[in-house]
C-alpha cells in the first residue's frame, strides 16, 4: 500500500485540545493486512504499555504492539537507532541525546510519582523523610537505623545496618531520583544538611554494600523480602511495601505519593515536556512527579504507529488509573502531546 493510500485509510477526526480527547475511527475497507508496532524501554512504563498493547489490539484487530522493557537508555538508543517503533521513556532525554538526534520527537503519555518504600518491619506504616534524610542514606553517609535516628532526631522501629536497594540497569527512574536527590540544597532539615554528590544520570555508581538490582520489580521484591531495606521505585509498584510521605520544601508540608497528589504538580500550562515538576509551588503537590514518555523517530515512522499515538491519547488514557499511574488527559500534559501527535506524517 503506498503512503498516499496509507493516509487514506486511517481516518483521524479532530484534536479537541479543549476537551483533551481525541476520536481515531478504524482502518476502512476489509483486507488481511497486519501491522506490528514495536516498543521498548522503561521499565516503569511497561506495565502500561502490555495493558495498552491488550486493550489497542482489541479495537484494532489488525493491529499488535509487542512491548518490551531494557531501561529508559535502551529505549532511546534504539528509537534513535531505528530499531524499534517507539521508545519507552521515564525520564526527560538529556540535552546531548536531544541535540544528537532532532527526528526523534518525545510525547508526554502518562504522569507518575516515584517515592521511595521501605519494608514495613523499619517503622510500620508510619514513614516521614525529607530530601537530606533521603541522600544521607543513599549515598552512605548514614549506614545504620540508629545512627539515622540521632542525626535526624526521629524514632524508627528497625535496628542495625539499613539495607540499600538500588537500580543496576540504566533507568529514567533512578535519572528523577537523582535529580530530585540534587534538591537537598532547598531542603532545611533542621538537624543535619547533606550535599547530594553522585550525579543524575541514567545509571549512578552507588556507594559499596549497596543491593543493586533489575527494574523496578527487582528493587520491590528486594526491599520487600528484607527487613532492614528501603529502595526507591515508581509508584506503581509500591504495593505491600511502606510508602514514605516525602517532604515539599516549596509548600512545607508532607505529601503522600498518590495519583492524586502527583496530579497536582502539573503546571497549568506546559511548553516544555521536560518541565520540572519536582517540589512544585501548587498546594498538595507530591514533589517527585513526573511524566512518562514515548519517543518516535520521524524517519522510522509508519502510519499505524500515529494511529496507536492517537489511540493513546484518547481511549488509551482511561485504563492508566487501572495500571497505577496517573492520566493526563485535560491538563497541560495532554495539550502538548496531542499538538506534538498531531504535526507528525508517515515517514
């Protein structure tokens, strides 16, 4: 089928940037033709991309994305690469990667928090830490549950050395922990004021002793099989473990992370995806949110993926609260996503 037929089988009707939605009928006309879409990337992401990848194909039949997973860095590299239909990102592409490859076009998908967990037998259900208590223990410079209690005058239940699980695999998640981790500058801790000195990067070298594991489901399964563990990890897999309300040194207050309270961190008008959305001003707002991301590049690009871009803008978005992550639809996030959707052609 050449691109002009292409075009003309897929019919888009209208980007209704008010109403944040968007309408894609079927492909006209019977045939047999099927179409592969290809993504792979975060690991936070890929829950969400197998519930789309199900939910897609049940409306388009003729159609299948096959996700996979491999860390925010491999997603990027081989959309870059032209290896794959779309990338799955959990954080913002660094300057460099941006600057190296202008076709490579990122659309805002999904919003989420990333907090960090610890195994309920270290203080119950009860956990408050602000970003100075959060680097100390991160970068060593606490090592045990008593030391952290005298240096930051709290009560915590658990007793001896504080195991630390952390990412092994090059991950948006730990790019936004570190970035966040940066912040401990703005934080006032009232005892003790760390300096976060391991950088931001897709991949960090933790301190020696540190548990570093596979993706997001490693890291929950490690601090949840441990008694003395803490981790950071996305919000969606944070179940069974004892999310700690973290400090926003803009509103001062403690914020559970929620899909609620990621929410309000979106500004009410976005121009940058890469915004920062971190201890955002806005009353509630949980400060290490976040936007989940798709990358395409407009020299690999076929018709049915702008057909799936559509699709996930508009139907896909009432499953996410489903998988755990947070919507857009309505807000800033959705107004620049389907702009960016929509100025894209088959390549």
């Amino acid at each position: 089928m050449n691109t002009t037929m292409k075009l003309l089988s897929v019919l888009v009707v209208g980007l209704v940037i008010g109403a944040g939605a968007m309408y894609v009928l079927a492909p006209s006309g019977g045939g047999t033709s099927t179409y592969t879409i290809t993504t792979a990337g975060s690991t936070t992401l890929y829950p969400l991309s197998q519930e789309w990848a199900t939910q897609f194909h049940a409306d388009f039949p003729a159609m299948t994305v096959n996700p996979s997973t491999g860390g925010s860095g491999l997603g990027q590299s081989q959309v870059a690469d032209e290896l794959i239909d779309i990338g799955a990102t959990s954080s913002y592409p660094s300057e460099t990667y941006r600057t190296d490859n202008p076709n490579v076009k990122i659309i805002p998908v999904s919003a989420d928090a990333l907090g960090i967990v610890a195994n309920p037998a270290v203080n119950g259900s009860n956990f408050k830490m602000d970003c100075d208590m959060a680097v100390a223990i991160f970068q060593a410079n606490i090592t045990t549950w008593e030391e952290f209690e005298t240096t930051f005058n709290v009560i915590i239940a658990a007793t001896g050395d504080i195991d630390v699980y952390v990412r092994s695999d090059a991950s948006g998640t730990t790019a936004t922990f570190g970035s966040w981790l940066k912040k401990a500058v703005d934080n006032p801790n009232p005892y003790q004021n760390y300096t976060w000195g391991l950088g931001s990067g897709e991949s960090i070298s933790w301190p020696a002793g540190f548990s570093a594991v596979d993706g997001n489901p490693g890291v929950a399964a490690g601090v949840l099989g441990d008694s003395n563990s803490i981790g950071y990890i996305g919000l969606a897999f944070m179940e069974g473990l004892t999310a700690v309300d973290l400090y926003n040194p803009t509103t001062q207050e403690y914020v559970t992370p929620s899909l609620a309270n990621a929410l309000k961190a979106l500004p009410a008008e976005l121009t940058d995806p890469g915004a920062n959305l971190m201890n955002s001003p806005n009353a509630g707002a949980y400060p290490i949110a976040r936007l989940l991301y798709y990358l395409v590049n407009e020299d690999n690009l076929a018709w049915y993926v702008i057909v799936y871009l559509n699709w996930v803008l508009a139907q896909g978005q009432q499953y996410i609260s489903d998988v755990g992550y947070v919507p857009i639809s309505g807000t800033s996030a959705a107004t620049y996503a389907i702009s960016v959707v929509g100025s894209l052609t088959p390549s």
